[in-house]
C-alpha cells in the first residue's frame, strides 16, 4: 500500500489525476473495509486508515463532482460479502413508515380507523420497541431450522444459515406446539450494550478498529464468512413478525408474540397491548422513560394493528404495511462548521446542494456531508460558508442540517448564491422543474439531459448497479475509465465491447487486465444478455420509476414489445394507452407523465431501441389466466361495502383482471356500489355487465373480502 503520507499532494492534483485517485482509494478502503470487517484481519492501522479516507475527503473536497457513488466517504457500513449466495424471500421483508410526533401517531390511528371504516371504536395495538439491529428470516420446516437470510434489499437477502445457527437465543429446534409446518419466523440480530462494549475493548486492545455502534457490529458479526467468527460475537435475537407460513397460526400480533416465545424464541419483554390514540402515546412516552435503562439500543417504538384478520385488509403500500409505524425517537444533533457547499448532478439532472461539514459525531457516527435538499432550503435556512450549524441524524437517513447558529455567523459571511449552470465542463444553464399541471418545483435541473457528461455517467452507472443489469466486473470504476476513454457511451456499448475484437485485444494487454479478467468480463456482460422485462425497464432510469413500479410495469405488460410500443404510445399522448398506464398499481400521473417524457425523446428511443437489439428480454410472469375474471377489465365504481377500493383493486388482480378507472368500450365488468354515477350510467349505455359487489365476490369465489 502507498503511504498515503507521501503520495502527492492533494492540492498538486489536475482533475485528470484526481479521478484516478479517488478510483484508487475507493478501492483500496474497500478492500481494507474488506479486510476489517469480513475477514477480522486488518492489515494497515487505524491511524492509516483514517489518513486514506481523509486523503479521499480532501481530493473530494477539491473536486466535489468528482465524487463517486461508491465513495468512502458516504459509506457508514460495511459493504456486502460477496460470498453469501443470494435468498429470495418467499415473502419480501418490508420496511416500516416512520412516525415523528404525536401528531403522526394520531394521523396513523385516524387512517386506520377511516380504512377500516371503524367509526368510533378503538383499536388495539401493540405497541414494541424498535430494536437497532439488524432483521434476519429464519426459516424452518416441521420444526428445524433449514435456512436463515439477512433482509438484504428487501426482496432477495444473503443465505447466512451458517452463521444464524450460532447464535444462542436461535432454537435450532422449535419447542412447544402449534407452529405451522413451514414457517419463516422474522426479528432483528442486536448486541447487547455489554457485549458489544467488551467486542470493542478486545479489538481496541488488539490494535484493531473498533465499530461505531452495536447496529453496525451487529451487521457484521453476521456477515462473517467464516461462522466461527460470528459464534464468538455474542449475537442476540428478539422475535417480532413472521414471513411465508404454510398456516396462519395465531389471529393477533399479540397472541403471535406469545406463540414464538413458547416456540423458545425470545420477545421483547417492554412490548404491550394498547388500546385507542391514547394507549399509543403513552407506550410512546413509557418507551422513552425506560430507553436509558435497557441493555440494548432501540430507536423508536412500532406500532401495530393487532388483529391479523385486519392487518391483511389494510395491506402495503409500496414497500411498508399499512398496519404498522415505527415511531422514531427524536434525532440526535451536533453543532458543527459548514465549510463548503458542492453542488452535484444526479442521473435525471437535478442538482443537489450537499454541505462539506468539519467532521463531527453524532450519534456515535462522524458526519463529514449533510443534504441541503436544493436551493431554496439553502436561502430559507439562509445557510452560509463558514456557519456553525446543526446537524442531525436520525437512523440511515443522510444528515441533514436543521438550522443556522446566528450567534456564531463570522463577519462577512455570504448569502450563499446557487449557480445558475451545471458543474460539467458544458456549463449547461440549469432551470427550474415543473409539475404536470406547470408549476414549478424547487429542483433544478441541468438542461444538457445526454450531452451533460455528468448525467451520461450516472445514466450509465445506473444500468450497472447491483438492482438494474448488475454486471459483474464492471463497477463504476471500470465503467467510468471505459466512459472516459469512449469505450462507452450508452449501455448498449457494454454489449457491443463484448463482441468487439479490437477493444478486447486492446483491453487484455491493457494494465490491470489479461486474458482471464477480459474472459470474464465478456461472460458477466453476455449472461446479462437475458434480461428480465422488469430489470430492463428499472435499468432505463425513467424518473419515478423505482423497482416496485418497473415490476408492475413489466408484469401489466407481460413482454418487451408490448411494453415498448405502449410506451411510444404514451410518448404520443395516446389517451387509451396513458389510462391503461396509469391504471396499474402503484402508478400514478407522475409516472405516466415521466414515461411519456421519456420515450417521447428521440435520443432515448434510439438508446433503448440499441439497447434492446442487443438483449433478449424475457417476459415478465404473465398475470393468472385460469380464473373467470382473467384478462377482463373491471372498473369499480360507488361506495363499496365488504372491502376498500384498495383491496378490491389489488383482489382483481392478483386474479389476472385489469382495473381501469373509467369505464370505455374496453371495460368487461362494472363492479357497482351504492351511489354509482356517470360510470354506472356509460356502463348500461355500452350495454357492459353490470354486478353488485357481492356478485363480483361470488364471481371470484369467496365471500370473504380479498387478502392484500
Ligand atoms: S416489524 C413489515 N417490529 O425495523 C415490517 N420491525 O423499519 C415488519 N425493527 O426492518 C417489521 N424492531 O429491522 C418490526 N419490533 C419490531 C422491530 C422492527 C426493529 C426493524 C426491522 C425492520 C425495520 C423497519
């Protein structure tokens, strides 16, 4: 390893040398990171360490745009294991929706209340600490434990069986009676506040680095690779939720927690049972009075809908439940000097102003960046260079700056003014975004859209990152040298490399590379030739279109061509294909709106059209096709009695049905309710069947509301 003490000097960088740099130290602090965390044998000291990752944070600070997504210095914990093969969960793990105030709590029972159509009875809830740690799947079969999973991204986590099976508060075994054949039984991994400090004084005392807090040695105490590792660590597991069941085997949360604690399983001793707003506040205020005294961090306290039967018909939205809420504990602040303020182009070219702050902790992690959100956070804060601020932090949320001390403004500080052009070498003006109906928004955008080299690169590091096409060998390092060298101007170009014998000769002589490491790359990018409708939609990088919404995409239009040729329909302003679009859940006027932009740019379609001639995309898994309601459309109009519109919607089409808002020559079934207007009258006009809702629920064969 250089010393970073007689490399060159930071100040003595050109840009050019400045890439290449911050390249090598993100590397290099990987592989210490590496190192550390998963393989416990660090081998430069803590003073080294620290001197890297300055090196890094001054080179950044002289060239803000320069920092990479993978930058050192945005990251807090330890980066994945790359040898924990992939668990995708049978039923995805969720997060929980955050509650700040009192008044979020009343908000939360109100919405309930109204989703449930409740009127004036009050609900019971329980009301359990918030565990920091980390959440872990553990599954078992008649009783033995087969498998366990970190949470990973939600959807698909790290097979960490291995390591699981030493922790002690996990039975091996399920004890008792009455747990279902398959269960997959869900909690959060934790240190203890006397074990993780006794794991810090055996490293510190062995001259290694400590971990900043027990959530953090928590992650990677259980990301080991080798599970004798983990066995040492003194893990510890609190039950609270359960994932894919092959029987429902409790009807509360309540009587679910009880269940797992005579399966051997341990439950937080401070959870209760409460009823109504009150009961919620004061389990708030119970929570934050015995915080001091627990053995182990919690953040907050989460609340949940008790009854089972009506946590199914609340349901999700997007990637947490509607039934429950983590009500967080206030953030913790610091005060701190903001010593400068960068400004960064995203992948859809908006800048984000982000405060370089003079390191501080809080909360037992050093903050070096705070978001400034845009411009107009900057003039109402009225935040100036040279301020002392507030800081804080709450959870993994990115720091945030709360406000300005006045008293300790220095003389001749300035009103900090936004510049009106984009950082990149084009200095392209930036403008103000606006809404669908024309207002404008607080981003600002940079107008180069492609041409702006700072958007082609997050465009492109985009397509590759782990949750779009995921290539392996080519991370943003390599991608960004290939950009850079014009290898590799748009994500077809991955593909063309591949079969381009002149690059690939160039490339294996290349430093760094060789025959096998070309090889291999050539295979990663061809595997990646298949590509799944959903992946290759999340991978264009239209605005709002997150992996939730590229996989309900993908799935309401089954395959690539559909897909592409309703796209340029909605680029048209086609209304037929803008409704049908719109139709699908969780998509909304933003997303028509951000697809029709999208497609209707002709450098885009030329870019998705390339792209596409190179892969073969898969079809997404088709909707139900065995069920009466199939492939028909369905609108649902007036008051519905046995179920929420939300639950109707989503019953319709997990059956393979299409629900459109309005009703049109296309519309195969009016699903009518008491006060159905305008759409009940087009639907007899059109001469469309007509059902009330109860004949729809016998139609789809159960009388019992839908389960979301
Ligand atoms: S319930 C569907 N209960 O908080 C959501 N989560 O922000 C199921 N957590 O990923 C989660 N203590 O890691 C639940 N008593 C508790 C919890 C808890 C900590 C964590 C968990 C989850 C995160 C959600």
């Amino acid at each position: 390893m250089p010393d970073p003490t007689t490399s060159v000097a930071t100040d003595d960088l050109d840009e050019a040398a400045a890439v290449g740099e911050l390249a090598r130290l993100a590397d290099e602090l990987a592989a210490h990171d590496r190192r550390y965390y998963q393989d416990e044998a660090p081998t430069i000291s803590d003073g080294d360490y620290d001197a890297l990752k300055q090196r890094n944070s001054a080179i950044e600070a002289r060239f803000p745009h320069l920092r990479r997504e993978d930058s050192p210095s945005l990251r807090v914990g330890p980066a994945r294991a790359a040898s924990f093969s992939p668990v995708t969960h049978g039923v995805p793990m969720l997060s929980l929706d955050n509650a700040f105030s009192d008044d979020d709590a009343v908000e939360f029972d109100a919405r309930i209340r109204r989703f449930l159509r409740l009127g004036e009875e009050a609900v019971a809830y329980t009301a359990e600490p918030k565990i920091d740690g980390l959440s872990a799947s553990i599954r078992y079969e008649n009783g033995v434990l087969v498998r366990g999973a970190t949470r990973g991204d939600g959807r698909v986590g790290e097979d960490v069986t291995a390591n699981l099976k030493t922790v002690g508060e996990i039975p091996h075994r399920l004890a008792g009676s009455g747990w279902p054949e398959m269960i997959e039984v869900r909690g959060e991994i934790y240190f203890g506040h006397a074990d993780f400090a006794a794991l810090n004084a055996g490293a510190e005392a062995a001259g290694q680095r400590t971990y900043v807090n027990p959530r953090n040695a928590a992650s990677g105490s259980l990301r080991q690779i080798d599970p004798k590792i983990t066995a040492a660590r003194s893990l510890r597991f609190f039950a609270y939720a359960w994932g894919e069941v092959s029987a429902p085997f409790a009807e509360s949360q309540w009587q679910a927690l009880e269940m797992l604690k005579s399966w051997g399983f341990q439950v937080t001793p401070h959870a209760t049972r409460v009823e109504g707003v009150e009961g919620l506040l004061d389990a708030y205020a119970r929570m934050a009075t015995q915080r001091p005294h627990l053995s182990f961090d919690i953040d907050g306290v989460v609340y949940k809908v008790d009854r089972l039967d009506w946590q199914a018909r609340l349901g999700f939205v997007s990637r947490s439940p509607r039934w429950a809420v983590a009500r967080k504990f206030p953030a913790e602040q610091a005060r701190t000097v903001l010593e400068a303020i960068d400004i960064q182009v995203g992948r859809t070219g908006a800048v984000t102003p982000v405060a370089r702050l003079r390191p501080v902790t809080v909360g037992g992690v050093v903050v070096v960046n705070a978001t400034l959100h845009n411009a107009d956070e900057i003039a109402r804060k009225d935040v100036r260079i040279g301020d002392t601020v507030v800081v804080q932090r709450a959870g993994d949320v990115i720091p945030q700056i709360v406000e300005v001390v006045l008293d300790e403004r220095p003389a001749g500080a300035e009103p900090f003014i936004f510049p009106d052009r984009c950082p990149c070498p084009l200095a392209t003006p930036l403008a103000r975004e606006t809404t669908v109906s024309g207002a404008e928004t607080v981003v600002r955008r940079c107008t180069g859209e492609f041409a702006c080299p700072f958007q082609r690169i997050e465009h492109l590091k985009h397509f590759v990152s782990r949750r779009a096409f995921d290539i392996e060998g080519l991370g943003e390092k390599q991608l960004t040298a290939f950009y850079e060298e014009g290898l590799i101007a748009e994500p077809a170009d991955i593909f063309r490399l591949a079969r381009n014998e002149a690059i690939l000769a160039a490339l294996r002589v290349r430093d760094g590379y060789g025959e096998t490491s070309v090889r291999n790359l050539v295979a990663a990018i061809t595997a990646r030739r298949q590509a799944p409708l959903d992946r290759f939609i999340f991978s264009l990088g239209i605005r709002h279109v997150g992996e939730t919404t590229a996989l309900t995409m993908a799935r309401g239009y089954g395959d690539g061509e559909t897909f592409l040729a309703a796209m340029d329909r909605v680029a048209a302003r086609d209304p037929v294909a803008m409704e049908e679009l719109d139709a699908l859940d969780q998509v909304g006027g933003a997303v028509v709106a951000a697809a029709g932009a999208y497609f209707a740019e002709d450098h885009n379609r030329r870019i998705v059209q390339a792209l596409k001639n190179e892969l073969t995309i898969l079809d997404a898994e088709r909707p139900k096709t065995d069920t009466p309601v199939a492939g028909k459309t369905v609108v649902f109009t007036g008051a519905l009695e046995r179920m929420t519109r939300d639950e109707a919607k989503a019953g319709a089409e997990r059956l393979g049905a299409k629900v459109a808002s309005s009703v049109s020559k296309k519309t195969d079934i009016v699903v009518a309710g008491p006060g159905a207007g305008s759409k009940l009258k087009t639907a007899t006009e059109l001469g469309i069947a007509v059902m009330s809702e109860d004949e729809w629920l016998a139609l789809i064969g159960g009388g019992d509301a839908p389960r979301v």
